[in-house]
C-alpha cells in the first residue's frame, strides 16, 4: 500500500514528496552502456550512499528493518527466512528469535566490517535457527542431502553437483516468492562491491569457493561462475519485482540515500548477465517498476510493457492520502494527480464514509483528455469538531474498476503561547474547539521540597526494552554479542566452540531525563565468568553519545561462578539537570572473552516536588472565545495556564513570565536578530544572546522543544514541518517563522 503523506501547515497546501523516489536523472550516466561498463557505471552512481551502523538503535540496521521490513498490517517481522514471523517493538529494538543475516555471506570477501558487512539491500531480519542452518552457502538448488527441515525454517538446505569441482556442495533455496528477492539482492552486490572485494576461492567451506569468479578468470566482471548466473536469471525472471520489493527498497534508499538498479529496472540484469549481453541500453525503451503500469503488465521483465486497455495509472488502489493536524474550521488542502492511458470516458470522483463531510474533492469530473496528459484536484479538510476524521474517495469510470483512496485528517485543540505580555497581565491563546465554552485556569508552582522517583528502568525480563546495541567491532565466526536471554537478561560473550573472538560492543541505555533530579543513582545486577575484568565497563555519556565517561562500579563479579551481584550505589549526582545515556562496554582479545549478564537496571533518586497555587478568580469559565487577558498578576513571576474545551480533555500547559519593573516586552532590532541556516537534517541558529531562552513551536502551537542557558549557537533536529521559534531573554522576545 502506498501512503502519500501531507503536512499541511495553516492554509497553505505543501507540495508531496514522495519518501523514496528514484532521483530524476539518476541513471542518467549509465545510458548507452553495455556488459562490462554498464556494470562499473551502476556502481559509481550507487556506490556513494550513507552507511547505517550494524547492530541496533537509531540509525542502525534494526532501525532500517523496522521500516523495510515489517508488515504494517500486524506489526510482524516478514522473515524470508521462516514463516514464524516474530513482532517488532519499536525502532531499532531486535525482533525477538531474530537476528541479521548476510544474504550475501561476509565470509565470501573475509568478513571485513566493510561498507558491505553493513548494507541493508542485502542484509535481512532472520530467524536465527534458519540462519545458523545456512552458514555461508551460496544460492541454488538442492538435489540431495537435505538438513533436517525443523532447522532451516522456510529454507531448503541441501548439496548439489559441482561440474567445475566434481563433488558435492551446500546451497540454500528460499520460497518461490523470495527467489527474485535474493537473486536482485545479489546483482546489486556484485554490481555496488564487485571491484572493491576480492572473493575468497581458497577454502571450500566458504560459499564463494563454488558461486564466484576468480579476479584472474574470463569475464571476471562477471562475479559469478556461470551455474549460479543461470540460478539468479531464472529466479530474476520467474519471481519478477512485487510491491513488497518495491516497498523495501523505497525503505532502505531512505536510510541509506542509493538505490538497487536491478528493482528500479530489472532488465538491466538481462544487459550484464543475461539475453540482452552485448547490448547497448537504452532507458527510454525500458520499463521501470516504479511506474505505476508496471505491476499491471503481464510481462514484468521491465524490457517490454505496453498498456493494451484503458487504465488508471494515478493514484494507485489503496493509496492513503493523511492531510495532518489541523483545527476547527480550519481548512487543509492538497492536490492530488488523476492520470490514465488509453481513456476515452469521464473520470467521476465522489467521497463517502463516517467523516464525509468534513472532506471535498474538486472537482468532481474529469474529462478523459485530461486525465490522459494528468491532471491535478484538490481534496481538502475542513473539520467542524475536534477528533480523527476519516472518509473514502472513490475515482470512478466505466472503463476501469473504481479505486479508492483513503483520506485521514486530525482535528486537535492546543494552548497557545502568551502575547501581549506586561508586568502584571498577559493574554492567553488557544485554538478553536468548536464549543462554546472554555475554562481558563491560571497558577504558579512552587517547589515544596522533593520526593523520591524513578528516572528509568528496566528489568531486562521480557526483553531488550529500549536499551540498544552496537557492534563496534564483531568477527566474521559471530552474529552478535549481546543477546537478551529469557533467564539471564542481557548476555554479552564473544566466545564460541572453545575459541575467543576479539570483539567489542556497547549495550545502551536509551535517554534518562534527569532535569527534575534533586539526588539520582544508578543500581543494576550483573554477573560475569571467565575472560578479564579490565575488558568491562560502564560509561555514562551527557551529550547524547558524543563523549562517554567511565563510572566507578563498587562491586564486580569475581569471574568464578555465575552469581548475581548487586553493583552498589553509582551516584549520579554530577548529571543533574542533564539527560543522559548509560552504556555497558564489551570487549575480549584472543587471549580471553568473557561472558558478563545484566539485569535490574534502575536509575532511581529524588526530584523537585511542585505544588499549584491558583490565581484567584480561576479557574474561569471564558464563554466562546479563543483569548482572554488575565491581569493583576505580581512582575518577574513565572505563570502557567491550560485551556479546557466544554466537553473535551484539557489543553497542553503554557509557561509565561511576567516582566519585572520599568521592562518593556521589546523585539530584538536587526542588528543583533538572530541568524538561521539549514545543513542536511539540522536546522542552527546563531548569534543567540547569553541566558537566552529558546523555545520551539510546532504549527499548532504545541511546544515540541525548549532550551534554556543557550549557547551563542544551538542546532536543532526536528521533523520536517512549520515551526516558530521564540528566544526570550531579559523580557525581550524575538520570533522568527522557518519551513523546515
């Protein structure tokens, strides 16, 4: 299902961008190549992308997975390597009985942590009995002695005859509908890392040793030996691109910022390795799959598609149209494309379902003239009650089945930030509600001493949690190093078969907010057997992982049994006021890798206790208005107010202070304003006085980040959107808007 998302700020209708797109021109440099060349121009245009760390957490391959690779439908892990799907969590976090899987084997180039140790168009979640089942073999075949088929999950693992070696050998064969998966998986190996890696042809317990070219063989450009090319090309060619392929390769080529040529057009298989060798390629005279006639086409090979009856080829069946946050009577508004091939009949568009009135569609026909060229109509949503709104449009003509597109909008209620703020008064804003009445309540906090609390923990009993994981140095002979254990909770060892594996790995603690903390600690349990104690430890980092810190752990497992013992108090009293992560250091040499298990992590303390005073005469019922004065308030006070609609919950808290005497609330002038600028994903803004306040408002007005103390330059990260910025110092304010 494609999900087209707006975000639609105010009355201005934002353009959609469509997440994975193919790049106009991407393939630009490669037309009018052939066989060899086409091959090292693919890679030059693919080569360059972003490298996702290997393991879990943000910015991971898990963190990829969860988007690549789950099924939005039942939140399941689609395992290609087994039909017991397992749910994922949350981002990054491991899918339970899961691992990551090499499709193409590590050890086929020596198990380097290279680029391609981490690429996730080759990388897959996978059941770990079925991986472990698969080793290192290459793709094929098998004619006879099968593996016990409760160990391969959805695989079937057996040998079969090699002419060029004479004997027997192991491959892996995936279900019929992965086939085409994995054999485009495995163009786009060769094609991205081909003249980069050396595949190893000096052991035959290594798949490479009977799948691949040798550098020195004929047509070594080819990669593989031409048994496992007539594999892949007929897999290539009986299991064709799917929408699931499409779907993941978009998800990947968000993260990772290429592309796999052999989805995006699969005849350029046929081009370097198959019937079309030899070959000039032409672009214009192929077949993407992501054009939207191409899963329509009987013939899928991408060489050839031609549309014989009247089709819709925008917007796709299914596709769900989100037109964001907005308030009552408030209108959003985007367009959307109707475009067709061999029309001749009006196109009529109609919307129905439980929230139909609150969406239009205009207009409400289109003629086949311009559907054929494409043509763009605006759906808009104009809410009149707070709540999730939801309808159907119908695209419907007597030449092709209707096709619906699911349309979703947000209604919301939100407190907005003071204006007109004196010594003694303020005005309070809020959003309409469509009700006809609001209750204002107004009140300051103090603290009245403190109370204990705890900050964060987990238990480590029912799984990973938050915490995440990475692999900053994992051989080639191990999947992982830190594995949760029903029994043990999390459980580090880089030791396996009685060998010991030189490693290191970080389990970390997601963000600890300790900014209310009056006193914390840390507390967990651990044991550890075998291996070196010097190669443990626990860090604590204030800057979101930039620089780390060891903490002094007061009691540590001797290594002479597998007793749990309690750490001892780690005081956290230095990070007050900070947020936080906690990592658990693994590392092992050669000479000794221990095994060293977590449980019973607890940051725990005391934090500020507030109490509410409310100002007299509130809280007040307001009647029907979007803004009242509240006045006679004491100067330099720190004041806070929520709003609550008639029969709705109540609003978001708004902070506000008063000014002190002989202060005017007064602009920044030109010459000290503040100055922004955009670099990738991070928006910083300069020139930021001392003491200065920064808070950040989303296009509803919900505050979604406020930093006080700042620096004379601050970056924020942040989804992209409409936001307001206010830097409030001294009583002064200034405010500047940004499209991010």
């Amino acid at each position: 299902m494609r999900k087209l998302i707006f975000l639609l700020v105010f009355l201005l209708a934002v353009p959609c961008v469509f997440a994975g797109e193919m790049p106009e021109g991407y393939y630009t440099t490669a037309n009018g190549k052939s066989d060899s060349i086409l091959k090292s121009t693919l890679r030059q245009i693919i080569r360059a992308h972003t490298v996702l760390s290997y393991g879990s957490g943000e910015g991971s391959s898990w963190y990829c997975f969860y988007y690549s690779d789950r099924d939005t439908a039942t939140g399941l892990c689609m395992d290609m390597y087994c039909d017991d799907w397992k749910p994922f969590t949350t981002p990054g976090a491991v899918v339970s009985g899961c691992n990551i899987e090499h499709s193409f084997a590590k050890s086929w180039w020596g198990g380097a942590n290279n680029d391609a140790y981490k690429d996730c168009y080759h990388l897959n979640p996978s059941n770990i009995t079925a991986n472990s089942a698969r080793s290192n073999y290459p793709l094929g075949v098998p004619t006879q002695d099968f593996k016990d088929p409760s160990t391969t999950g959805s695989l079937r693992i057996g040998k079969r005859y090699s002419e060029e070696y004479g004997t027997y050998h192991y491959v892996f064969e995936p279900k019929d509908e992965y086939k085409g998966d994995f054999a485009r998986a495995y163009f786009y190996m060769a094609t991205c890392y081909g003249d980069e890696l050396t595949w190893r042809k000096d052991n035959p317990d290594v798949g490479s040793y009977y799948a691949m070219r040798s550098p020195t063989d004929n047509d070594a450009y080819l990669e593989f030996l031409d048994w496992e090319i007539d594999v892949l090309l007929a897999w290539h060619r009986q299991d064709p691109v799917s929408i699931k392929e499409i779907n993941r390769a978009d998800a990947v080529n968000n993260f990772q910022n290429n592309r796999n040529p052999f989805i995006d057009y699969p005849c350029l298989v046929e081009y370097i390795w198959g019937n079309r060798k030899g070959e000039n390629v032409d672009f214009s005279r192929l077949m993407s799959s992501l054009d939207v006639a191409f899963l329509g086409c009987e013939d899928k090979s991408g060489c050839d598609c031609t549309i014989t009856v009247p089709t819709l080829t925008l917007p796709q069946k299914n596709t769900e149209i989100e037109l964001g946050n907005t308030t009552v009577d408030s209108k959003r508004s985007t367009t959307l494309t109707i475009k067709g091939e061999l029309l001749t009949e009006d196109i009529t568009l109609s919307i129905s379902g439980v929230n139909a009135e609150y969406f239009t569609v205009s207009p409400t026909t289109v003629s086949a003239a311009q559907a054929l060229e494409g043509y763009n109509v605006t759906v808009s949503y104009l809410p009149m009650q707070l709540g999730e709104h939801s309808a159907i449009l119908t695209i419907t003509s007597s030449e092709f089945t209707a096709v619906p597109v699911t349309l979703s909008g947000s209604c919301i209620f939100s407190a907005l930030e003071a204006t007109e703020i004196t010594k003694n008064s303020f005005k309070a804003n809020w959003t309409n509600a469509g009700v006809s009445d609001y209750t204002l309540n107004v009140f300051t906090q103090t603290m009245t001493g403190k109370e204990p609390t705890t900050f964060y923990s987990e238990s480590f009993e029912a799984g990973q949690g938050d915490f995440t994981i990475d692999d900053k140095k994992i051989p080639e002979e191990l999947s992982y190093i830190w594995k949760w254990d029903s029994q043990y909770g999390m459980k580090a060892s880089a030791f396996l078969n009685q060998v010991a594996y030189e490693s290191e790995s970080w389990l970390i603690s997601p963000e600890i907010n300790l900014q209310n903390a009056v006193s914390a600690k840390l507390t967990f349990r651990h044991a550890r057997r075998f291996g070196d104690l010097s190669h443990l430890s626990v860090k604590i980092s204030d800057d979101n992982g930039i620089n780390w810190t060891n903490l002094t752990i007061a009691n540590w497992p001797d290594g002479s049994n597998w007793n749990f013992l309690a750490s001892g108090d780690v005081i956290l009293d230095a990070y007050i006021g900070k947020t936080v992560k906690i990592a658990f250091v693994y590392t092992s040499t050669t000479s000794g890798a221990a095994t060293w298990e977590i449980k019973n992590f607890v940051v725990d303390g005391e934090k500020s206790a507030l109490a509410k005073t409310l100002i007299t005469g509130f809280p007040k019922l307001v009647s029907n208005v979007q803004n009242y004065v509240v006045t006679g308030l004491t100067p330099k006070t720190n004041y806070f107010y929520t709003v609550t609609p008639a029969g709705f919950a109540q609003s978001n808290e708004i902070s506000v202070t008063t000014l002190a005497e002989n202060e005017t609330m007064i602009d920044y002038v030109e010459t000290n304003s503040l100055v922004y600028y955009k670099a990738g994903d991070m928006l910083h803004v300069l020139n930021i006085e001392p003491e200065t306040i920064v808070k950040v408002f989303d296009c509803t007005g919900r505050l979604v980040e406020s930093r006080n103390h700042c620096a004379s330059e601050e970056v924020f990260t942040l989804p992209k959107g409409v936001y307001l910025f206010k830097a409030l110092n001294n009583g002064r304010t200034q405010s500047f808007k940004i499209v991010y």
